[in-house]
C-alpha cells in the first residue's frame, strides 16, 4: 500500500493544551529585562497531560509531540523584536518579559508524512489573574490579583481523519498519556489563582482531566440542546409573523 495514501475510515485524536503562564517580575528575577517589563511568560503547546512523575510546577507537557508536530510558530505583538518565532523542536514554547497582553498568533506546521495544512490558533496571553478576594465585610469578590503565577490554558483536540499510511502508524506507535481520571492537584482549570486564595487548591499547577473533558462536553450539549429549542421558538415567531404579514397583505389588497 502507498504510503501516502489515506485510510478511510480512521480517525485519531491527539489532546493538546495551550496557553500561558505568567509571574511577576521581582528584583532577584528580572535580570536584564527593560525597566517597563512587568512580567515574564511563556506561551506553549503542549500535550494535554501532565508529567507522570510527581512534578507539580507544570501543566501539561508528559509527551513529545514532535512526532506529530514540525515547527509552532508564535506570532508576537508588533513592539517585540522578530515578532514570528519559530521553533521547530520540542518544547513548542516562546518565554519573553514584557508589560501588556495580546493575541498571540500559534501557527502549527505537522509532519509532512501528514500531509495535513497548518492550522492556526489564537491565544490571548494573560498577565493580569482576577479571582476570589475577600472584600471590607469579609465575603469575597473578584477582584484583580497582583501577585502570580498566571495560568491560562485551553484545552483542545487535534482531529486527523484518514491519515496517510505512514502517519497513522506513526500516530499508533504514540498512543498520548491518558489524562487522568479525576484532579490529583487543585486549581481552576483555565486561570489558576494563588493557592492562598483558592479554597478548593490542594497546591500545584491546574490539570486537564477526564472529567473535564466529560463536563465541557455536558456543556457543549446543553448548548446544542438550547439552540435547537431557540431556534424552534423563533421558527414559531417567523411563521406567526409571516400569517400576519399575509393578512395585513390581503388587507391592503381589500382596500385598493
Ligand atoms: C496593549 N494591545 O496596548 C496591548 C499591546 C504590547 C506588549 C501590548 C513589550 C514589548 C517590548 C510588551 O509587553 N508589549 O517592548 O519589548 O496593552
């Protein structure tokens, strides 16, 4: 068989996260970054699940995806030097300092035994965390927080559908770290806030789980249900409409 040739009927999946982390910049750890900068990020794809080995300080990230990745590019804010960065190996992840969020453009080039077009993704870095704090009586508000780490990721899928030969054995040679069954470590799952400042933190970074996976599919079908119910009531509003256009219609024709 070719190796190029696409086999029908496959579909494979491979979870991904992106986003960043951000903390604020400190005497001891601004190094020679310009008097403005504030913070220092890193913006990243990554595996969806998080190292096996006990480590807390990073989300995502257990598995290379090189196999199936050739080069990410970032595309930065215009005030950064060389604004396109590529990288065309593992870790798929730019660190600068810097003082504002933007939108980062994330340009994912595969593997040409892939055949498969680039796809782009947007990000919008965050710096700046809001989150729970507790207010003058004592209950608790959002409210900005100055202090990191930031961490905002998105979770999302890579979808190949009738790949090549050659990719589809490489891509079954590389089943992707299952996520966890439920959160072994605390956080909210998009923007983590200090632990301090989240009752239900047990400590470490955010994780992506099954369950996560499971609820925002719940989500995604509550939502579909309710357009379908929507759109029902609105056809009902058309067709009643349309019924009295008809005979406002007739009544204008009965005068002329
Ligand atoms: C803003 N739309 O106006 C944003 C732009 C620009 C971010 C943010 C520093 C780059 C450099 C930097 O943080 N740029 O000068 O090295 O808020």
């Amino acid at each position: 068989m070719e190796r190029t040739e696409r086999q029908r009927g496959y579909t494979v999946y491979r979870p991904v996260i992106y986003g960043n982390t951000a903390v604020l910049l400190t005497p001891e750890t601004r190094g020679d970054a310009p008097a403005e900068h504030t913070h220092r990020w890193t913006v990243a794809i990554r595996s969806a699940a998080s190292p096996q080995d006990g480590r807390t300080d990073t989300v995502g990230g257990a598995d290379d995806i090189s196999y199936f990745i050739k080069r990410v590019t970032f595309k930065l804010h215009e005030t950064y030097a060389n604004h396109n960065r590529i990288v065309d190996k593992p870790p798929f992840e730019v660190t600068e300092t810097g003082w504002g969020e933007f939108d980062v453009q994330i340009r994912v080039t595969f593997v040409s035994e892939a055949n498969e077009k680039p796809i782009s993704i947007h990000h919008h870095l965050a710096l700046h965390g809001w989150g729970p704090q507790p207010n003058a009586n004592g209950a608790a508000t959002p409210a900005p927080i100055l202090a990191g780490p930031i961490n905002a990721w998105q979770y999302d899928e890579f979808v190949f559908s009738e790949p090549t030969k050659a990719f589809l054995d490489t891509l079954l040679q590389r089943p992707p770290t299952p996520l966890p069954k439920v959160r072994r470590r605390g956080a909210p799952p998009h923007i983590a806030y200090p632990p301090s400042l989240t009752a239900s933190n047990k400590g470490g970074m955010p994780e992506f789980t099954m369950l996560m996976e499971k609820e925002e599919g719940e989500r995604l079908d509550t939502a579909k249900r309710n357009i379908v119910s929507e759109t029902d009531q609105l056809r009902g509003i058309l067709i009643e409409r349309e019924k009295e256009m008809e005979r406002l219609k007739k009544e204008v024709e009965s005068m002329s």
